[in-house]
C-alpha cells in the first residue's frame, strides 16, 4: 500500500486543501491557502503542521502513538503511514492543523521555534513518541 497516496488523494477531497509545492520545493505538498499543511516523503511518510502551541495542547495523545515522530521546537510532526489507522492519524491530526492555521495570519511565525521551520531540510533527528 502507498499510505502517502491513498492519505493524499482522501485529503484532496476536503474543501480548502490544494496541492501544490511545498516551499521547500517538496512537489508532494497540500496547503490552506498560502499555509504549507501537509508535505509527503516516499511513499509511507508524511510532515504535518500543527504548530508548537497545537503540539503542547495534543502531547497527551501524541505521545502515545509509535507512528509518530517529534522534533524539540518544531511544530512539524511526522507521522509513519504504514496502515490504515496511521492514515486515519494522519488525517485527524490534518484537520487540528487547519483549525490551528485558520488562527494564524498568513506571515506568522512557529512560536515554539521563532521562525516558520522547513521540515524537508532538517537532520532527521527524530524522537518517536512517548
């Protein structure tokens, strides 16, 4: 199964998610607006953008998910779409995204880094959750 296409073609279908190229130039990227959400990696990983304050208020939850990787101060989690309920994960952590990023302006900043992060660019340093 590639988990990244079957996520990507379920989340084309909700309104206000488009696809286009992630602005660290991933072609595999869905976006709100001007807003990076989701950028997918091969065929069974996926970036997310919950923000470091959406992190924090989700930890409990996100802790206990061995599909997940965290990174200190980045408010990108990555999530393993290895099954069905990884996609599912996926998709649930997507719609915090979108209510985080409808509280934002376009320009703002990850407060848990001080700067908009780039996820494609970074060591990959992870931690799983717990």
């Amino acid at each position: 199964m590639n988990g990244a296409r079957h996520a990507g073609e379920r989340l084309m279908a909700w309104p206000g998610l488009s696809a286009g190229q992630g602005y660290c130039g991933t072609d595999a990227c869905l976006r709100a607006g001007a807003r990076d959400i989701v950028h997918f990696h091969g065929e069974h990983e996926a970036d997310v953008h919950l923000t470091g304050a959406m992190i924090t208020k989700l930890r409990p939850a996100l802790k206990n998910s061995t599909a997940l990787r965290l990174r200190p101060g980045s408010g990108w989690v990555t999530v393993r779409l290895e099954t069905g309920a990884d996609i599912d994960l996926l998709v649930t952590l997507v719609s915090a995204a979108l209510q985080g990023a409808a509280r934002l302006p376009d320009d703002a900043v990850d407060a848990a880094s001080g700067h908009r992060t780039d996820p494609c660019s970074r060591a990959r340093a992870y931690s799983y959750a717990p």
